[in-house]
C-alpha cells in the first residue's frame, strides 16, 4: 500500500509535490484543471513532462487525477450532459500526458429521472466515449454519500455500472466516509471485514484500485458528506487499523481527502495512519 494525500495546485505543483514528499507521501491526487469549472486550460506540455519527471524522481506513484466536481454524466439535462462528457474526455486525456493511470470520477446525479434511468445513462455515456480514451488510463467511480438524488452510495449500484463492461474497463475508488454516510460500517474491525466480504461478493475486490481514508464529522448512515481528519470523527481508528492492514497488492493507492488539504494536517494524518499500520 502507498499512502499519500490530495494535493492542491495553489503554490506550484513541484512545491508542493516536494512538500509531501517530506512528509513521506508515495503518492498524490490532484485537480488536473478548476474543480469547479467547465474549462480546462489549454496543455503546457513541456510543464506537464517536468511534473510528471520529478514525480518519478521521487518516486511518487502512482499519480492520480480527480474529475471536477461537474461533471455528471447522468444527469437529466441535455447542455450539462454535453459538457460533462466534453470535460471527463479533457481530463482523460490529460491523465495519459501525466501518466497517471487512474481519473477518478464520482457517479453523478439522477436530478429526479430516477436511479434506474440515471445508471443507464451513465452506461450509455461510459460506452459511447470509452473507445476514444487513452490506453492505460482507467476511469474509476467513487462510491458517494447518498444525499438527494446522488448515484453510486451502495455497492450494487456501482456493480450495475461496472459490470456493463469488460472486466478490467473500470475501477472503484472505494472512500470510507462516503461509505459510512450511506451506511456501511467502517468504524470497527467486524464491520470493516463485513463491508470488504460484502464488496468482493457484490463487485469483486479486483475492482478496487483507490482507497479514499477519510473520517466522518456525521454519524453513520446520515448521507451527509462531511470529512473529518483521521480519529477526530464518528469513525474511530479501529475500522482504518483493520482496513490499513488488509493484504493489499504493494502498489494500492490509498490517498487522504481530510479537512484543511495542504495544511500540516497533512503530515498529522500521515503520521496516524503510519501508526495504525506499525
């Protein structure tokens, strides 16, 4: 297992990439554009190279890309649907100039069309773009909360997307407060031993690429999304000792997205999980 943080652009990337490699991160994710926008901007790409160069100078592995907050390829509205599938297509192709072989991407919203007709959209969607995608770059869902009208907050709603394709197409990113939001116990050693059996049965451990190690400000099965730093939530530290020390492959990406991201807390966070896996 690799652990590492999100990191943000604000104050240059190859300052910051140098930041958490003092704090002993192997591995980062970051926005590849503004997380809240529409636009990317145009590839610097001799910029882009001397990234991606000093993360394997530092050995930095592997680099993972989250999807802006946009995007929502299941949405009811035809415009957004046009330019969510515009954006994820950018910032595919972004990753592959970066060599991150992982975007990540949360399951969208069904905006009151109905989950049924939200997953299938979403299908469509992934179906009708995936051949255009760069080889080695594997979109992953990340399962979410469950507020309003969100898709992917159960295990088998992320299987209904997965399995409409070839086996090793797409990934999970699996995020323990988002699954403790909808429900799932990620709190303690039982429940997280539960959750993964649950996981392997419904999609299959083979899946999951990315590990997201959040704690919850909110009490299990809320559907609030509301990340806490690591032992200062509802969540406790039994559940991430148990996760932590799971037989993942060497190479399993497990990435922080607490409060406060480019912060000491950081290193703080860090620190306690490099403690639970001593």
């Amino acid at each position: 297992m690799r652990l590492g943080v999100h990191m943000p652009l604000k104050g240059g990337f190859a300052a910051n990439l140098w930041r958490v490699k003092e704090y002993g991160c192997e591995t980062v994710q970051f926005f590849a554009g503004n997380p809240t926008g529409w636009k990317m901007a145009a590839p610097r790409l001799p910029e882009i190279e001397k990234r991606a160069n000093l993360a394997r100078e530092l050995s930095i592995y592997p680099l993972v890309i989250h999807c802006a907050y946009l995007i929502n390829l299941a949405t009811p509205k035809a415009e957004f649907y046009q330019k969510s599938v515009r954006l994820l297509n950018e910032t595919m192709q972004r990753a592959a100039l970066y060599g991150a072989p992982y975007v990540v991407m949360h399951a969208g919203s069904h905006g009151g069309a109905g989950a049924e007709r939200g997953l299938e959209q979403l299908i469509e969607a992934i179906w009708g773009n995936l051949p255009g995608w760069p080889a080695g770059v594997k979109l992953l869902l990340e399962n979410t909360a469950g507020s309003g009208s969100a898709l992917g907050a159960t295990f088998e709603e992320l299987a209904r997307v997965l399995k409409a394709f070839p086996a090793d197409a797409l990934g999970v990113c699996l995020d323990t407060m988002h699954g403790w939001a909808a429900g799932y116990d990620f709190g303690s050693a039982d429940g997280v031993k539960k959750c993964l059996e649950q996981f392997d049965r419904i999609l299959g451990l083979k899946r999951l690429c990315l590990l997201h190690l959040n704690d919850a400000k909110t009490a299990r099965g809320s559907r609030l999304d509301r990340h806490e730093h690591i032992g200062h939530g509802r969540m406790g530290l039994e559940g991430f000792r148990e996760l932590l020390r799971q037989p993942w492959p060497a190479e399993m990406p497990a990435i922080l997205e607490t409060p406060e991201m480019g912060s000491h807390w950081d290193q703080k966070n860090l620190e306690t999980l490099r403690r639970l896996l001593e």
